[in-house]
C-alpha cells in the first residue's frame, strides 16, 4: 500500500515539515487546500512547487487520500479533521489538536464511530532527532526510572508577521493550550504516565499590552503516579539568538539525567541536537543530529495495519486533555 495524502489548511508553518517528512517517509501527496492567500502559502508553494491546489475543500475531502494533513487555524482543525475522518481518512494534526473540550469530545466519538487515527504531531519530540537518542537512552534504562522532566518552550513572537488570529485567544486556544502541549506530550512520554494532574498553571501578558489577547507566558506543574513536571512556555526568545527558541529538556532519571539542547547551544557546540548524559559512568555530550525521526514512519506502518506505533490514540487524547484543563485553570474558568 503506498499512502496517499492531502494538506488541508496551511496557516502554520507546521505544514512544511508535516509535508516534508510524510513525503520522505515514502508517502505521495495528492495536492493541497486552503482558504485564502495566506502568508504561508508563497512559502509552501516554494518548498513543494510540484503540489497543485484544489479548488475547494470538497474536492481535497473527495480525492481518495488516506490521510489528511491539517495545520489550519487552531479553532478550525478539530472540525476539519472531523470532516476527514468521516471521509474515510486518518488525519495528522499540527497542534494544538483542538481548542475547546466540546471539541475534544467530539473527536473523541468520531475516532469511536469511524475507526480512524487522529495523531498530534508534537514536533518539539517528533521532528527533534536528539528525543528520539533520549527515547532510546530511556527505554534502555540508562538514566535508571524517571522521576521528572522539566520542559521549556521559549518562542520568538514575530510580531509583525502575524495574522490576526495569532492574537485571538479564541482562535488560538491560549498558550497552555497550544505551545505547552508539547511539553505535556514529553512528561506523559519519558515518564510512561497515561494519567496525570494538573496542579498548577498560571499564564499572563508581560510585555505585550496592545495584544491584549495574546498570552506571552505560561507555566504548568503536573503529577501523576511516575513522577512530576514542570513547563514554562512564553514568547520572549531574543533577536540576537540565531533560532526562533532555545528548546530544552531535562529528563531526571533515579540514576542519572538528560538534558537536551534541541535547537542552539549557546556558547556551546554549533549544530542542533546537543544530548548532554550524566550516570554513574558516563558524563558527556553527545550529538544526537543522526538519530531520525521515526514518528513518521511509524504512521504509514500504523495506516496501512492498524496499529499504534507512532502514538497510541489514548496519549493524544490525554495530551490535549491536560492542556485544556491547564489553560482553564489558569484562566479560572
């Protein structure tokens, strides 16, 4: 089976290296749909010139694909990917994967009633080689059980180039919602958690009063029966950084730790993916950068059996699930 996709809404950037690495992973795109001249779209249509554009969704819903690859505006992706699934299609969603709980639980039937997949690509672990090294340092115990992460999702704003809906709580769901799910998807991931409790979360606009619906800065605290997390997400990520933000992860193991430098090691080494690993006999630095991205992979293996490897459908679901009950506690909702 060679598997067949289609880009549905291109408003994030994300769709780039959705597109990019489904294609590299051996997948055939069919064409694209958005709404729109969008900013993203000049970008796109520079990286995949050879991809041609359907009139109307319909007809992007009517194609015969087998899965559908959605980076929308986050309000609109959990109805699109529903519209998707009814078709006979899996989907891949840019995250957030919806913005509301009455969205979540309607994804949630439709996974139910349809039988298809619904997967998040959480980038900041799917598109990051040095997760995958850490993944498999994990699962081979050489940080003993992990006990605690502590994620940090700095973001540059870009002010200018923002679309309007950037600055729209309700269109973008909020900052928990959206950038922390990321690192929500890293806590339950390297502490082998299917459940969890929020049991802080806070977010605020430090620095950004004309936008007054814009969030800068967040944090959350989690805890469930394997360990605890700490998150903090904001978008003050300097100009003269040489990256849009200085991603990090710290895995703390009973018998060691792992801190991960995704994107910049600042004073450091050049290059991305910089994995620093401490134990009881090694204490190094390790570039990471040839690890690869297997999620992707994974999903064609999932769509043509059936299966789960990429990411069960319980952790997407939970993923989200946590981000939503952050951001309304957070808000006090």
């Amino acid at each position: 089976m060679s598997v067949k996709f289609v880009a549905i809404g291109l408003d994030h950037r994300h769709i780039f290296g959705m597109t990019q690495n489904m294609l590299d992973a051996g997948a055939q795109c069919l064409g694209f749909w958005t709404e729109g001249t969008l900013h993203s779209l000049e970008g796109f249509r520079k990286r995949f010139p050879h991809l041609t554009r359907f009139e109307t969704l319909d007809a992007a819903l009517a194609s015969g694909a087998d899965l559908a690859l959605i980076a929308a505006i986050p309000a609109d992706r959990a109805a699109l990917a529903i519209q998707c699934m009814q078709r006979g299609m899996d989907v891949m969603t840019d995250k957030p994967g919806c913005t509301t709980m009455a969205q979540l639980d309607d994804l949630r039937s439709t996974v139910r009633d349809t039988g298809r997949i619904w997967s998040i690509n959480f980038s900041e672990r799917f598109e990051v080689p040095a997760v995958t090294r850490a993944s498999t340092l994990v699962a081979e115990g050489a940080i003993g059980r992990v006990v605690h992460t502590a994620g940090l999702g700095p973001h540059r704003l870009n002010k200018e180039t923002r679309p309007d809906w950037f600055f729209d709580r309700g269109r973008y769901g909020g900052i928990l919602t959206d950038i922390a799910s990321h690192q929500i998807d890293q806590f339950l991931h390297f502490t082998g958690s299917t459940e969890a409790e929020v049991t802080h979360a806070f977010v605020a606009n430090h620095a950004n009063p004309a936008h007054p619906g814009l969030q800068d800065f967040g944090e959350i605290t989690l805890k469930s029966d394997q360990g605890t997390g700490s998150i903090r997400v904001d978008w003050y990520t300097p100009h003269a950084l040489p990256t849009w933000g200085d991603g990090r992860l710290t895995i703390l193991g009973t018998e060691g730790y792992i801190e991960l430098r995704k994107y910049v090691d600042v004073g450091g080494s050049a290059g991305t993916d910089h994995l620093i690993l401490v134990t009881g006999d090694r204490c190094e630095k390790i570039d990471a950068s040839d690890a690869g991205l297997p999620y992707f992979g994974q999903l064609l293996n999932d769509i043509e059996n059936r299966t789960e490897t990429a990411m069960t459908q319980a952790h997407c679901f939970k993923v989200m699930e946590l981000a939503l009950q952050a951001q309304a506690l957070a808000e006090g909702a």
